[in-house]
C-alpha cells in the first residue's frame, strides 16, 4: 500500500512469470496501471486495515489540539492506556513516527480539518 500511495503505477510480485512482467512494464509504460492479481484480495485486506477508526480519529483530533495523553483520556472518558494504544495505532495507519507527523499526515489525507483546530 505504502508503495501505490507514494506514486507507483504498478506492482508485481517478485515470483511474477517473465511474461507478466513484460505486460506489468508495457502498461505502466502507456501510463495504466498494473496491480498483479494475485495480490488484490491483500490489498483490499491492507487498505480496510490502513483507514482510521472513529476512535483513533477523535484521538487524532485532541491530538491536533496539543493535548496531553492524560487530557485526551479525561475528554473521550478512557484510560490513559486505552489512549496510549490508540495513538500507536494512528501513528501505525499513518506511517508517523510522531505526533506531529501524524498531524500532518491527517491534514494532507484531509482526515482533520484546520477549521477543527481553532
């Protein structure tokens, strides 16, 4: 997923047939793109397992706000661990490896809005 998010046209798996590969080249080469078929239901799997719950993106919001783990917990009425766990999962599904990339990651996905942070 990370692949085709950053731009690829096209995917083969590494075990391809030489002739796959060739037809894989020729299309991305006329600007289709090509995903091998043998790796659809996966990325329908990774892409369902990239998107946000409603939880994580209402902890990403507090998050947006500069607010503490322990804020954020008394604001959503859950544990601190419960956050904790929350925030490793948005900072997973986003590819951050912190806060502020998250922030803005969720900007450029267009997952918080900056009218949400006023």
């Amino acid at each position: 997923m990370a692949v085709l998010r950053a731009g690829a046209l096209g995917y083969v798996r590494k075990d391809a047939e030489p002739e796959v590969l060739l037809a894989a080249v020729r299309r991305v080469a006329g600007g289709k793109p090509y995903i091998d078929p043998g790796i659809t239901t996966q990325l329908v799997h990774a892409a369902a397992s990239d998107e946000l719950t409603a939880r994580e993106v209402g902890v990403l919001r507090q998050l947006a706000l500069g607010r503490s783990n322990k804020e954020i917990a008394a604001s959503l009425a859950i544990s601190d661990e419960t956050v904790k766990t929350h925030v490793g999962h948005v900072l997973g599904k986003l590819q951050a490896d912190n806060r502020t990339q998250a922030i803005v990651q969720a900007l450029k996905r267009g997952l918080i809005g900056l009218e949400e942070l006023e």
